[in-house]
C-alpha cells in the first residue's frame, strides 16, 4: 500500500516536472515566435534566415515535448484519472491540427530563402501564430485538468 502511494507521487512529480518543462518551451517559442515576426523593440542579434531555421528547431522541439513527454503518457493508458482522460480526448484532435500547422512550416522554412522570406514568411506566421495561439489554449486546458 505505502508502495503505491510513492509510485504515485514520483509519478505525479515527473509529470510536474515534464509540464513545467513544457511551459518553459513554449515560453521560448513564442519569444522567439515575436522576434522573427519582428513584434518586439530590441534590434535582432541574428539573420532573419537565422531566427527562423532556431524557430523551426526551437518550435519542434516543444511539439515533441508536448507529445512524447506530456501527452503520450495519456494515449498509452498510463493516466488513471478521468476527468485527464477526457479532456484529452476532446483537446487531441484540435491540438493535432497546431502541430500539422507546426511541422507544415518547419518543412517549409527549414532552409528559408531570400525570397520566401519577403514573400511568404509574414503572411505563414500568422497563420501560425494563430494555430499556436490556440494550442496554447488548449495546452492550458489538458495542463489545468493534469495539475488539479
């Protein structure tokens, strides 16, 4: 009985721990996310080339993290508590469409051009921008129900 109780807990703190590293990630996504949309004040240390191929890298990288650390742990039965298991079910399908939209401009960006780059790339961040916005949201629902 003890034994399981501390199963749990290390369970329930490497969970916390996968969830703060998640929101950290995505902190410095969407930093980052600002500064190749150009949306903050400071002058960009780097190549807009640059920051795009570390936004592709940086933006993967924290999709992964949300599905194979956070969100896998669902879909393989490991979690237990139901009302996680149904707010997964709900958030999934929605928060796939903002990782297609991730991964879509990774392969598209991932050695950026010139041209793209003053043709293309404003109109696709938004477009990311918004999917992102909403995986965030979406994030914050399944993380809200994990934590409580």
């Amino acid at each position: 009985m003890a034994n399981d109780k501390v199963v749990k807990l290390k369970e329930r703190n490497q969970t916390n721990h996968l969830i703060e590293e998640l929101l950290q990630e995505r902190k410095q996504v969407w930093s980052l996310y600002c500064e190749v949309a150009g949306l903050g004040d400071a002058k960009p240390k780097k190549s807009k080339a640059q920051l795009v191929e570390d936004f592709c890298q940086l933006s993967i990288d924290y999709i992964s993290l949300g599905h194979f650390g956070v969100y896998q742990r669902i879909l393989n039965g490991s979690e237990r508590r139901k009302a996680i298991i149904k707010a997964a079910e709900r958030i999934y399908p929605d928060l796939s469409k903002a990782t297609e939209a991730v991964l879509d401009f990774n392969d598209k960006y991932q050695t950026p051009t010139a041209e793209m780059i003053s043709n293309e790339l404003s109109t696709d961040l938004s477009t990311l921008g918004e999917q992102l916005a909403n995986r965030i949201e979406l994030e914050d629902q399944l993380l809200g129900e994990m934590l409580a």
